[in-house]
C-alpha cells in the first residue's frame, strides 16, 4: 500500500508565476509552453542523428526517405477502362475501407502501376470486377489454376494470389510483379457484395446503424484469402416504409438511405416499400372521386413537451414527425414530400444494385372513395382511415376496376423507375362476393389486375410484377398449379411474428418445388405482438430459413418496425443467407466479438436467449400485447383480472437479460460499448414496461374487486388502485427515460412518443381523475 | 472564557498588546461560539463551491423566483458542452466546466449579472477513462476563494487560474482514479482558508489532499486506505473549539485536523457506497445515504454480480480492470490466478471495513476524539426515504431528503422526528441533483429537467413545477439573488 507522504505525488507541478518572459509565454497553457521546450528539444536530437546516421555506416538517407512511406500499405484497385457504375461505386467503397482499416494510400486505376521501382513493386493489386469487366481480371484468369470460377449472377470471391507464374506466356508482366488480390463476383452487384466481404474478413461489422471497424487494427495481410460465396436464399429483401409511428414512416429520407446503404453491405437485393392508401405518395381520381387522404401515422399527432416522459430522445423537439414533412400542411405539400420520399427511396435501392419493388393493397382505399363503391367496409385500421369493397362487389365490378386500377396506375406512373409491384391481399380475408371462400376472391381480383393494360403499358417498358403477397397456406396451395405471370413469385402471410412463422416450418419445408420455387418467405423478424416492447426471434428465423432452404424456396421478405432490437436477428440472417452451416449463435459470436470484443459474446447469447423466451412467453399470451395502438395500456386497466402468471416469467426474464447485458458491458471494448449499453437499456425498460402492465392489471382486479365488495370498508379500493396506477405511472416514466438514454433512431423515438400519448399520458390523467 | 482587565487605566505598551491580543482573542471565542466562519471563501452572496458555502445548500439571497422556465425569467443562458458539475459563482463571477470536445475540457468565466463570457480556457485531456453514463467527463464542481478558480479533471489533475483573467497559476498532478465498476471520477474540491481540499474515494488509492491555494503544493495527504469508491466532498465542521475537515466514505465518517491532515475522529456507522455529501449546522452532521442491499451486502457480491463476467463464482485477473492487477495478485494468496471464495472477502474491500448495504439519516456531532461510535450520534433513521445520489438539506432545523420517484421526506434535525415521509412532488423520475434552499423555499431539481420548488416550511407544499427543457444532473447554485442552473449542456441564469 501506499505511504502517506506527498513524495507519493508526480512533481509536475509548475508555478507560471515563476515563468520567465523568454519567449514571452506567459499566460499561455501550461501544456503549450512544455511542448515547445519538448518540440524544440526534440528537433534538436532528430538532427542529431539525421546528421549522425548519414556520416556512419547506417543507411543512407535516401534508403531512410524510403523506408517512411513503406510503412503505409500502397494499394492500387485496379477496375475495368468502362467498369459499369457499381463496380467503380464499389471501387470507392473498397478504398474507403482499406483507408479506414490501415491507413493505406489507396489508388483506384484502370492500369498496373507501370513505374519499376521498388515503390511501385511494392504495391498490392486489387483487381476488381470480373472478366466480363476488367481485362485485367482476364488476363490473369488465364495464369491461375482453374482460371476464373463459375459464379452465379450473386456469386462473389474473395481471392488472394500470391503471384501470377512469371514464365508463363499468358502472364501479363504489368501484373506479374505484384501481389494480387481478386475481389469481384458474377455480376456488378456481387463484386460490390465482396468488397464488403473483404471488409468482414478484417473484422469490420455492419448494423443497422452504421460499420463498427474492429479496436484492434488488423494486420495489413491480403495473402491467404480464399472467400467463395453463393446464395442459399437469392432474394434477401426487407420490407420498409408501412404504417406505423414506431416504424419506417417516421424515418426521413436521408435515415432511409443510411439504413438502406448498411443492408446493402450485408447484401440485401431488393427493397419493398410498403404504402398505404391514405398516404401522400400517389394522387388519382376515378369513378368521380378524388383522392383527399394524405397522412402519415394514422394521422396522429405526437408532441412533445416538457411533460413527455423520456423527451430527452426528441433533442428539443416539440413534435415526433417524419422531417421530411415538416411545415407541409396542404395536400399538395405532402404529395410532393411523399413522392420525394419515395422516389428517392427508388433511387437508393437501385444505386446499391437492389430492386425496388411496392407493395400496394389492391382492395384498400382511401375512405373517401366510399362514395364510389356502394355498402363499402370500413376497414380495420386506426382512425377508420380506409375502405375495402363490400360483398355487394363482385371481383367483376366495374367500379371496383376503375378505382384499383387508377390507384396501381398512379403508383405505376408516379415511380417510373420502379422495378417490381407486389399485390397484398391480406386483410381482404373478409371480401366475400358470391359465397366465395377465402382469399378466393381477392387473389382473383388481383391476378386480373396483373394483366391490366395500363399497368404494363409504360413509356420504357411495364413494371414487372413480382407477385402476391399475404396469402394463406390454403391459398398458397392452390397457386401452385394457377398461372401467373411470367416470373412472378408468391409471399405467404404465415403470421405476424418470427415464432408464428416458424411453427409452419413443416409446411415450408415440405413445400413442394412447384410452389416453392416461386415462393419468398415474409418474414417478420421480431413479432407485432410485442410491437415496441424488446424482442428477440432469432433461434425461430433460424427454423424457418432452414425450411426454406430445405425446400428450394426463392428467398425471404424481412420485416420489422424497429431496426435496433433486431440487429442481431438481421446480421444472423444477412450470414446465413450465404452460409446453410452458421447457427445463430456463432452468428452472434462473430458479430459482438468484432464489435465489443472478446467475451463479450457469452454474455450476450445467455442474455438474447432469456429474451427470446420472453419474447415467445408475451408473443402466445396475447397476440396483440404492446401493439401500438390507443389502447394499448388502457386495455390492461379495463381487463380487470391480474396478469397472467407468464407475465411475470417474461418480466424476470428482462431483468436477468438487463443484468447479462451489464455484464457484457463491463467487458466490452470502448468503442463497442455503445452495443451492450443499448440492449442494457432496452431490456431495463422492458422490464419497466413489464412492471406497469402488471400494476395497471392490478389496479383494473382492485377496481373489479371494489365494485364486488362495495359493502366493505370504504376506500379499501381506492387505495389500492390509486398505489397501482402510482406504480404502474412511475415504472412506466422510468422505462421511457432508460429508453431514451439510448434512443438512437425514429423507430426508438417512435416507440416513447406512442407510450407517452397511448400510456404515460392516459395513465396520469386516469391518476389526476381519482 | 478568557477574562480580559479591559478597565484597567494604567497605560503601557506592554499593556496595550496585551488588550489587544485579549480582545482578538475573545473576539475569536466568541466568534467559534457563534458558528461564524472567520475566513470566508469569498462575499456572503458568494456560492464558492459545490452546493455552496460549505456544502450546506443554503444561501441568504432573497427575492428569488418560483415560477420560472427555460424560457421565462432567463436573465441570461449559455451554452457550454456536456458536464454535470455545477456552476461556482464568487465576487461577480459564474464559472463552469464542461467538455468541449472528445478530448477537451473547458473552464468557463461569464458576469454573474450579465452572462458576458469574461475567459475561457481550454485543457488537452489526452486519452479518456471508461466512465458509466450517465456520468460525464466533466462531472467536478470548482471551486473559489474569489481570486483563483480550482477545477478537477481526472485525467489532468488539480488546475488553478486566475479568477479575473483565467490566467494559469499552477497544475497539480494527481493520481488518476480508477473504479472497480467504471463509475468515473466524480469528486470536488473545497477551498479551506489557504488550501483546496480535495477528496480522491476511488477503489484503488483512495486519499485525502491539502494543496496550497497559492501554490498547489501538497500541504499534507491522508491516504484512506479502508475506503471503497465514493463521492462525498470534505465538510468543515467547528465544534469543541476546533474545525475538523470531516468527510463521509465507505463505513466510517471522519474527521480530520485541517492543519495536517491527521485523523482525529472516526465514527463507523456509514454503509458500503457514500455518494451523498454530509451537512454540518452547529456543530452537527447530518448524513442521509443509501447502498445497495442490506448489511451484509459487502463488495463481494458486487464484485460476483459485475465483474465475475462468466458468472463462474470466482474472479480471473482478467475480469478486473488493468489497474487493479496489482492488488489482485496481493489478493490472490495462493497464486492460482483466481480470487476464489475464501479470498474475496478482502481481496478489494478493506479487512477492517467489511461494511454492507442500507439506508440511513444520522445526526452526530462533531468536535470529537478517536472512536465516537458510541458516544456521538445523536440519533439514527432507518428507512427507506434517502437518495444513494442526492444529499440532504438541512435548513430551518429541519432536514429534507428526496430521492427517485420524486419521493421527499422531511425531518426534524433535533431529534429525527418526521414530518413528512415519501410524500410525492408530482415529478417523477431520477434525482441526481441535491436540493438547496434561500428565501424561504426549496429548489429540487430532477433528472427530467423539472425543478420543483417547495416551500421551507414543516409541511410540504409544493408552489411551482418549472421546465428547464433539459436534463438536469448537476446541483444547481443561488448567489446575489439568482439562480444558477446547469442543464446537460447550458447554463442558465434564472432570476425575477
């Protein structure tokens, strides 16, 4: 232990006082003044021994000006003379990440470096492309054992060459000299996949939210790379945009793009942009009605004030609102934002060589063209924002056409850079003219639409359309022997959470070709169920890509409303999708090992795990648990029964998950911290959010418990509801501020902006009322 | 009492000296008597250091506002940087920390009046420490004797500048803490008559430091070598003829002779993790803590639940941060490379302060000697009503605490009766703040950037809920009729 006396202290201790006027330093930093001296002192000796190298036996100093730039890794990318625009996006790429990951001096050319030099030699290559795009890839093609491999269209290679045989013919001598490192794949798209494969190989993860480059700077070793990969699953598209506050409608559109761009590193090829009718993206009239409806969120209003419990997410903020349509008010206005939105969300995809595909309700309207369509439903979405036909419209109906087919062909001719339509079917479930059965009815409506003229006549050529989604198991049966146009595929709804889906993975994997070979898998990532409330459902994506992939299905369609629970169901997916051998733990491992570093994982997985129970716990209890919706808390006051036993379970689970995380975080490198410290928050308000449903369920069996006993001693009651609704008001605001300590994104922001005006707020004036 | 012949009428200069010195004397009797600081750190509107003039929390101003908002009543509003120290305002003067960049921290001077920036300096902290939010860098609170400015960094050390002009009058290199659970450093100093004391409590080398105000030379330090982390500042108490520098840490509040730093008293009745600052009034000092758990929460278990990240019962040496590998391998008896079962209990917690979890309000009085366990609490609370992080107010006799929830409980200071206890203020969430009182009211600021202002009286009623817009870690400050107020990156000057 230490002694007790000042000589324990470094003697740094400096009186400026004192300090002479030499240089006239006075009142300048301490730290300024000493790093003069030191500066000074330490020229001095460099020169000293510049001077005392050049005079010995030492190198001589045009051997040391050499020495200097040796130390950082020259690099050239070499790209074909008329390499198509990704492969020269995908160069950039590239160069952006050997720059990051060492400091290299990166050149992107169409030739070998033609100086002889020892700088020159020592230069890596990095050809980039494939034969079809880079002769150079071509030419040494010719000198490697087994020349170029096959690779599909998704095919892409990682490929380290130490050298090309010099005493061949067919060896170019501009590359001869040079190590060589082949990144490039079977189409323009791929070879931009591998350059992000070459970046995973050094350790560099890419989330949600942005690329996490590993603590430890990797060597600058490009021998001995040999990456080949090919799809299991060829179509990874995700699914954006939908209708929610605590989802994409939130994002702007320069959040979309960076969300958009980091699935493009982990090798999504299609975007699917899910609208709705009552949105502002497309404007049409038919049958004498024009469209009117032009809302995002339902149309609800989030503001924030002072009293906004977690408002330190919202930066001042005095509304929770997409910014891109802030101050937009007329129809006009937020027409234009929502186009833009769209469009560039168009544009995106396709610059990372993604598809662009919409997803569009063919039998949902706007409310307003109930006038045009007799008997008209009201559908089930909030505000009453939207109708469907009645019974009373036949999949014939005249008017019925002319309304579907102005709405698809304002989408169509809106976004004429779109690539692919999808038709959803689901909710029409409930249309059934003429004793149909079913999705009978609307599957035929929208197949009719399909081969509608003015859908497929556009200047440029029709949008191909990819096909119908959220149809049954019985009804995707039944196409499997329907015609469909001509490379369409089919997406069935098997249920709103990853567990749902999972428990038709008998059916998905014994799906025979004809179906699955043109079948994509929806797939929810987490469950709607538990809506903002933490979840994880990675072991149940598992089950289902290996049925799919058992099966020869096409792909997946991934879906989910917040980005940042599901990194890791994401990055599994993103892996597995190339690899059939990588389970979700070793997916994890990889990932949160780069990210916070070693023996971070254990940690983690045990944490995800108790998660993913809850998760399934919450899930089959109630499927519409913490859906964002008005009543999303009050239901449980009005329920009137204490909560379910597995309530209870789910909450301890969050609990011991939050520790896990804590633990992790402990651990956790710097830099990586950022990733245990989110889920830590996240479970804590889970954990919150769980102790408030239970009071509040509490508070509604004292209310029923009163009312039952209205003979006892008065305020019994009262008392213990009031304690409850104090309880289940306090953990409620506590979750929201641990939530918003880490709250990063809109989906996040969403998620507290919902519970305040659906729960906090409620929740508080059904306190203040009692 | 010393007796004074101050009638005599025979004159001579012998006799004169030896009236004056009579005099002086009597004067500073009468002066200890009446609890009268005889060496002020600055004017009596002053607010010097962290929760003022000794930490009290209490401040003469009058006229100040109650309902106020970021917005209204802002006589002035800066923007610093994030930090969670509180504003300093001596002889005119406001000055603040903040962080100013990743590895920059400033020390800011504004007119107290005007808000006009008056100097700003800027310091290179080099490579930072893991800290666990939402702790900040910049979380100390200066302190001034109204011609010089001490401010704490953890990276940096002790820093004096000049209060006119923020001119460099010396640094002091101190050790750099470390925190088994990477709390982060947290501690202020107090500035002493001629000396800025500062109170290191870490989990490594925990110590007691005099600086020569003048100087930063090391006057004297106290090593504390039974202490685990925590963040009590030193208080001044005078009592028994005497001022003690008094200072609440892990199991033991002591007392220390200001001249030398020597222990003069301890009493062990403190809990495991001191985060709260004492109060001192008459003589007395009032202490509200909470740890985690129950008595026999000891820091083993801390260290099993945290640290022991395999969860396999036993500590590895690389389950503890770098800078505790030395006192893990004097821990690890029998060099297996672990800390196992039988050797935990003391491998970081002191042999002679194996002290738990709890909740306490005390009242003991000070000006004592050697062990007062017994002899010098006057009375004791067990209850659920302190903060682990916010600490108490004593003003007008009586002693409030509010914790989490927005949860207060009153008390009086003569024998610890209640007035109140986890009565709600109406604004919920955490407290990181401790409250503080002039004018005949209260001002409890909360973690969602609410201040709530009570009125100091022996009932609780609340006057006013004022938005601040931001959140609020740091205790805020009332000098010359004004209240000072650091949200997480702004400081305001609110005042009617």
């Amino acid at each position: 232990m230490r002694g007790s006396h000042s000589g324990d202290f470094e003697g740094g201790i400096a009186s400026m006082a004192n300090t002479p006027a030499i240089c006239g330093l006075n009142n300048k930093p301490v730290s300024g003044q000493r790093a003069f001296r030191c500066g000074f002192l330490g020229v001095a000796l460099c020169v000293f021994a510049y001077l005392a190298a050049c005079g010995s036996a030492f190198p001589c100093p045009a051997t040391c000006a050499a020495d200097e730039p040796g130390k950082t890794p020259q690099v050239t990318v070499m790209i074909g003379p008329k390499a198509p625009a990704l492969e020269r996006f995908a160069a950039n790429e590239l160069s952006e990440l050997l720059r990051k990951l060492f400091d290299a001096r990166v050149t992107i050319a169409t030739e070998a470096p033609a100086r002889a030099d020892a700088e020159a030699e020592a230069t890596t290559l990095i050809l980039l492309g494939s034969p079809a795009t880079n002769p150079a890839i071509a030419t040494a093609a010719r000198s490697l054992p087994g020349g170029w491999p096959k690779l599909s269209d998704q095919g892409h290679l990682v490929r380290s060459v130490d050298s090309l045989p010099v005493n061949k013919p067919t060896t170019s001598p501009a590359l001869a000299k040079h190590p060589l490192l082949l990144v490039g794949g079977g189409s323009p798209v791929a070879t931009l996949w591998a350059v992000y494969e070459v970046g995973y190989h050094f350790g560099v993860r890419y989330l949600p939210t942005g690329d996490v480059v590993p603590a430890q700077r990797p060597a600058f070793k490009l021998a001995g790379i040999d990456r080949l990969l090919e799809p299991a699953l060829r179509t990874r598209a995700w699914q954006t945009l939908g209708d929610h506050a605590v989802g994409a409608e939130a994002w702007s559109l320069a959040e979309q793009r960076s969300l958009i761009g980091q699935l493009a590193k982990m090798k999504f090829n299609r975007l699917v942009i899910e609208t709705r009718a009552w949105q502002p993206f497309v404007d049409y009239s038919a049958s004498g009605v024009r469209k009117q409806s032009a809302v995002l969120m339902h149309g609800q209003l989030y503001p924030v004030s002072g009293d906004t419990a977690g408002r330190a997410a919202f930066r001042g903020a005095t509304l929770f609102e997409n910014p891109d349509f802030a101050g937009r008010t007329t129809y006009a206005e937020r027409l234009a934002a929502g186009r833009d939105l769209v469009a560039g969300l168009i544009q995106r995809a396709q610059e990372l060589g993604m598809e662009a595909a919409l997803l569009v309700r063919p039998l949902e309207f706007p409310r307003e063209f109930a006038a045009a369509l007799p008997g008209a439903r009201v559908l089930d979405v909030p505000g009453q924002l939207a109708i469907g036909p009645s019974d009373q419209q036949s999949v014939g109906d005249a008017a019925l056409r002319d309304i579907a087919v102005a709405q698809l062909s304002a989408y169509v001719q809106t976004y004429p850079a779109l690539d692919a339509l999808l038709l959803d079917v689901s909710g029409a479930e409930t249309w059934k003219p003429s004793g149909s059965e079913g999705t009978a009815a609307s599957i035929d409506f929208a197949l009719k639409l399909a081969v509608e003229p003015t859908l497929t006549r556009r200047a440029g050529g029709g949008v191909r359309l990819v096909g119908l989604a959220g149809v049954d198991q019985a009804a995707a049966d039944s196409l499997r022997t329907r015609s469909l146009p001509a490379g369409a595929v089919v997406l069935p709804s098997l249920g709103s959470s990853a567990r749902r889906v999972a428990a038709a993975s008998e059916w998905v994997g014994a799906a025979e070709q004809s179906l699955a070979g043109r079948s994509e898998l929806s797939l929810p990532l987490g469950s709607s169920a538990l809506g903002v409330v933490p979840q994880m459902q990675t072991g149940h994506l598992h089950r289902s890509i290996e049925a799919a992939r058992k099966a020869g299905w096409r792909g997946i369609v991934a879906r989910s409303w917040m980005a940042g629970d599901l990194a890791p169901g994401l990055h599994y997916l993103s892996r597995a999708a190339f690899d059939p051998r990588i389970t979700p733990q070793a997916a994890l491992t990889e990932l949160v090992d780069s990210v916070s570093g070693e023996e971070v994982a254990p940690r983690l997985i045990k944490g995800f795990g108790l998660v993913e129970e809850a998760t399934d716990l919450l899930d089959q209890s109630d499927a519409m648990f913490a859906e964002p919706r008005p009543d999303m808390l009050t239901k449980h006051l009005l329920a009137r029964t204490a909560p379910p036993e597995s309530w209870a379970k789910a909450k301890k689970n969050y609990a011991s998950a939050m520790d896990e995380m804590y633990r992790g975080n402990t651990r956790a490198r710097q830099g990586g911290r950022f990733f245990t410290l989110y889920f830590a928050k996240r479970f804590e308000f889970g954990l919150h959010y769980m102790t408030s449903v239970e009071a509040l369920r509490n508070a509604g069996a004292a209310n029923a418990a009163g009312d039952k006993a209205a003979g006892d001693k008065a305020g019994d009651g009262d008392e213990k509801r009031i304690a409850e609704l104090e309880k289940a008001l306090e953990a409620l605001h506590s979750g929201l501020a641990a939530y918003a300590d880490v709250a990063r994104d809109p989906s996040d922001r969403g998620a507290i902006a919902v519970l305040n005006r659906h729960g906090y707020r409620v929740i508080g004036e059904a306190l203040d009322a009692q | 009492m010393v007796r004074s012949n101050l009638a005599s009428t025979h004159f001579s200069p012998t006799g004169l000296i030896k009236r004056i010195f009579a005099v002086a004397v009597a004067f500073a009797v009468l002066a200890s008597l009446l609890g009268v600081e005889l060496e002020a750190p600055g004017r009596a509107e002053d607010w010097p250091q962290f929760r003022g003039v000794n930490a009290s929390g209490v401040s003469t101003s009058a006229s100040l506002p109650i309902e106020f908002s970021f917005q209204s009543k802002v006589k002035w509003e800066a923007t610093l940087g994030d930090g969670i120290g509180s504003p300093i305002i001596a002889a005119g003067r406001v000055f603040n920390t903040a962080m100013t960049g990743e590895q920059r921290f400033s020390l800011f001077a504004h007119d107290a009046a005007t808000g006009k920036p008056l100097w700003k300096r800027d310091y290179d902290t080099g490579v930072l420490p893991r800290i666990t939010p939402p702790n900040s860098h910049a979380s100390s609170t200066p302190a001034s004797d109204g011609k010089r400015v001490f401010a704490y960094f953890s990276t940096v050390g002790m820093i004096a500048v000049d209060a006119a002009t923020g001119a460099d009058l010396w640094q002091a290199k101190l050790p750099k803490p470390a925190y088994l659970m990477d709390w982060g450093a947290a501690a202020s100093p107090v500035v002493y008559k001629d000396t800025v004391l500062f109170c290191q409590d870490d989990d490594l080398a925990p110590y007691l430091v005099a600086l020569d105000a003048a100087t930063g030379a090391v006057r004297w330090r106290t090593t504390r070598n039974e202490m685990l982390a925590g963040y009590s500042i030193p208080v001044l108490c005078e009592s028994n003829g005497r001022t003690d520098v008094v200072v609440a840490g892990s199991g033991k509040l002591k007392g220390y002779d200001p001249a030398t730093g020597a222990e003069r008293w301890t009493c062990n009745t403190m809990l495991r993790t001191i985060m709260t600052s004492p109060v001192v009034k008459d003589g007395v000092i009032y202490v509200a803590v909470q740890s985690y758990g129950d008595a026999t929460r000891t820091l083993k278990f801390a260290l099993l639940e945290w640290l022991d990240t395999n969860q396999d019962g036993i500590l590895a040496r690389k389950e503890v941060p770098q800078e505790f590998w030395e006192k893990f391998d004097t821990s690890d008896r029998n060099k297996d490379g672990y800390i196992g079962t039988d050797e935990i209990d003391t491998a970081f917690q002191h042999p002679a302060n194996q002290v738990g979890g709890g909740s306490i309000i005390q009242a003991i009085r000070g000006g004592g000697s050697g062990d007062v366990t017994k002899t010098h609490v006057m009375w004791t609370l067990e209850n659920r009503s302190p903060s682990n992080l916010s600490s108490p107010l004593v003003s007008r006799d009586r002693l409030l605490v509010v914790k989490a929830g927005g949860l207060s409980s009153c008390f009086e200071v003569a024998d610890g009766k209640p007035l109140w206890q986890l009565s709600r203020i109406k604004n919920l969430g955490e407290y990181y703040a401790s409250p503080i009182a002039a004018d005949g009211k209260i001002y409890i600021a909360g973690r969602n950037g609410f201040i709530v202002v009570l009125e100091d009286g022996p009932a609780m009623k609340v006057l006013a809920r004022n938005d601040m817009g931001n959140d609020i870690l740091a205790t805020p400050s009332i000098a010359d009729g004004r209240l000072f107020i650091r949200t997480r990156d702004k400081v305001y000057c609110v005042a009617e």
